[in-house]
C-alpha cells in the first residue's frame, strides 16, 4: 500500500493505492490521524485505486472519522468497485459520505 498526502483548495487529499489488509492498515489509520492531529479536519480518502479494503482497513477509516467528526469531517472519494462493494456490505455507505470524483468531493467542504 501506498499513502500520498496533499493539499487541494484547503482539503487535505489522502491518496491510498495497492492493498489495505490487517498488515498495513495501521499505516492509514496514522496517516489519517497524524492529519487531523495536524489540525487537518477536512479530508478526503480517495479509494480509487485501492484494490482490496479488509476489516482492518474499515475499522481505520472509521476510527478516523469518530476522531474528525467534533470538528470536520472525512469523505470518501471514488472507491472502486471492489472497495464500494465492501463499504456496502459493512454498512459504511450510510455512514460515509462517498463521491464518485475527487473533484466532487474536494468541492464538497
């Protein structure tokens, strides 16, 4: 897995690539947290090319939102099918606010 963090229009981008499994997901959770901890309370996680999200990884995305949820907010943009797939079946969906760009959900703070 792979994490690249950055700013657009004054959102903290959280760009996750490769496979998020109980090895690796920690290195998102502190990724994210080290963000908001940063006073970064605006996020957005694109999805988009993450092949494979396991319990683990879930449990990390919504660490991080109770953790943001005071004072921002974490969206989740463009999952792929496998992902979205897997944030329906947890019930994440309704929990999340997801977009289907990264423009979209940038523009959406």
């Amino acid at each position: 897995m792979n994490i690249h963090v950055s700013e657009r229009d004054h959102v903290t981008l959280v760009e996750a690539s490769g496979r998020i499994d109980s090895m690796n997901a920690h290195e998102l959770g502190e990724a994210l947290i080290r963000e908001i901890e940063g006073g970064h309370v605006h996020l957005v996680l694109d999805l988009a090319s993450v092949d494979y999200m396991s319990s683990a990884g879930l449990r990390e995305i919504v660490s991080a939102l109770k953790k943001v949820r005071s004072s921002g907010d974490l969206r989740l943009a463009q999952p792929s099918p496998r992902v979205q797939e897997v944030l329906e079946m947890a019930g994440l969906d309704t929990i999340f606010q997801i977009y289907p760009s990264q423009i979209e959900a940038v523009g959406s703070f």
